[in-house]
C-alpha cells in the first residue's frame, strides 16, 4: 500500500496545543437544526437530534462495501504499525489517503450531514480510533469542541464503524442533552493514565442522560461537538475500530491553520474562509 500525502501528522495532531485554542475567540452554543424537509432523516430524527445531540445507529455501507473498508484498514494499520506507529495514530487520513478522502464525500453520509448542517457543508477531519484487544486505552469523557479552534460550535462527527463496537470491545457511551451545557469544564489528565486523550469531564450524569451506542459495521452515528461522550478500554478478543469523519457548515471559521484541511462536500464556501484542500495522489483504490 501505498498512498502519498500532503500534510504532516504533527500539523493537525490528536491533541491539539490547549494554549493556542484558547485564544481564538469562539461562539459556544448549540444551534438547533431547522429542516421541514430533509433528504434522509425523518422529521422525528430531526427533532431527535436536537434533543438529544446524537442520532444512531444509521446505515450507510452494505455488507461488501464494509468487508472491502475493514481490508482497506488492515493493510493501512499494518503498514502503520511496521513504521512504528500506533493504532491512534492515523489522523487528518482524508489529507493522505484518497480512500478517506472519498469516503468523506460519500453521497449518503453527506445527505445525512446536510439534513443536520444545511446545504453548505465542509469536510475537516477524518481519524481512526482502533482499539486493539486488551490495550488498556480508553477515552475518556469529553466534549470534542474543547478541542477545536472552530466558530461558532456547529461542528459534527460522524462515527464510521468499520469493525462491530458494542460495550465490551470499547464501543462508544454518550451522555444525551449534554450538547445543551456549553463548554464543560474538565480536568487535565497525565499522559500515562491510559487516557486516548488528555481531558475527562467529572460527574457528567450531571449534564445529561447515559446511553450505551453500539454500532455494527457499516453503520454510523452523528454526535454534536458540544456532546459528552466518551468510551472504556477494549475488554473482548475482537478489535474496534472506526473512522471519525468530522464536518461544519461553510459559514464557520477555522483557525490555526484548520481551514487548509477542510474540503466542500456540499454546496459552495467562501475561498477565504474554505480554501479547499486537494485530494491525495493514491496508487490503491
């Protein structure tokens, strides 16, 4: 395998500098969707979405086209770990792998994207979370725009399953409503607690209501950056694997240099803002 990149993993790292973020000036808030008439999701999911800010399990990939991702994935993490790198390690994938790339743009998770966002619909990230069996990594709670130089806060995730994720291979837990709180306040968490990230949310039944969000490969769901989720260490046989696909509207702005990663799904964006980024050369499909 071999897929040429563009942009170097310390540019747009998993845990971005904390002292940069908070200096762009941010407007924290959910912004509820209004949509009469959506593509793909009912009216009831709509309303779903802004109660609960997530939606899933969705069906997006048959079973081929799962089978082929999960072999797509296992020749990358391969070549990934050979070079001595770690299964978190594959992030900005869109910006190096033309396989990420189109999966950003797949028709039926953008009409899913734009029944939320609108019309006008910015792919920015893309990174996959594999927990391996017994790793020991978790994730834990937090809320993913304490992370993101972006304004105002109308990003979303959607969370591609290439692997199943159930509770006990680390599958993804939410707190719903929590998306309503704004910025949480968390506490910074050591490199060597076995934390993915570097953050944890305390008491988060506080904000919101505990589900449990499996997901069988092939399916995604959709979170709002503003949602207190999180997941435990893989405790089965089986890994977990899934691709986080992360999108915005066009009318918000990115800083420290983000916006050179975003790429339009949907619709148009101002240049100055989205000046769009290239898809990779690739030598595999």
């Amino acid at each position: 395998m071999n897929d040429n990149g563009s942009s170097s993993d310390s540019q747009f790292a998993i845990i971005p500098d904390r002292e940069s973020i908070e200096t762009v000036q941010r407007d924290i808030r959910f912004f509820p969707t209004e949509n009469t008439s959506p593509q793909l999701l009912s009216p009831d999911q709509i309303e779903a979405w802004n109660r609960d800010g997530y939606l899933g399990p969705l069906d997006v990939l048959d079973a081929n086209e799962s089978a082929s991702l999960r072999e797509y994935f296992d020749a990358l993490l391969a070549e990934t770990m050979a070079a001595g790198k770690d299964s978190y390690s594959i992030s900005s994938a869109h910006l190096k792998h033309a396989r990420v790339w189109d999966l950003l743009q797949h028709p039926k998770l953008v009409s899913y994207v734009s029944d939320l966002l609108g019309e006008n619909v910015i792919g920015w990230g893309s990174h996959f979370f594999c927990k391996m069996p017994g790793d020991g990594k978790r994730v834990d709670w937090h809320q993913d725009a304490s992370y993101w130089p972006l304004t105002p806060t109308k990003a979303v995730t959607v969370w591609l399953a290439i692997d199943d994720a159930d509770l006990d291979n680390g599958g993804m837990e939410v707190f719903t409503g929590s998306h309503e709180h704004g910025l949480i306040d968390f506490d910074m968490t050591d490199s060597d607690s076995g934390n993915v990230l570097d953050q944890v949310v305390s008491e988060p039944e506080k904000y919101g209501a505990h589900r449990l969000t499996p997901v069988h490969a092939g399916q995604v769901s959709i979170h709002s950056d503003l949602l207190v989720h999180g997941s435990a260490s893989n405790q089965s046989d089986r890994r977990r694997c899934g691709l986080t696909l992360r999108y915005c509207p066009a009318d918000v702005t990115a800083y420290l240099g983000w916006e050179k990663k975003g790429v339009i799904v949907s619709g148009t964006a101002a240049a100055d803002k989205w000046p769009g980024a290239q898809r990779p050369e690739s030598f595999v499909s």
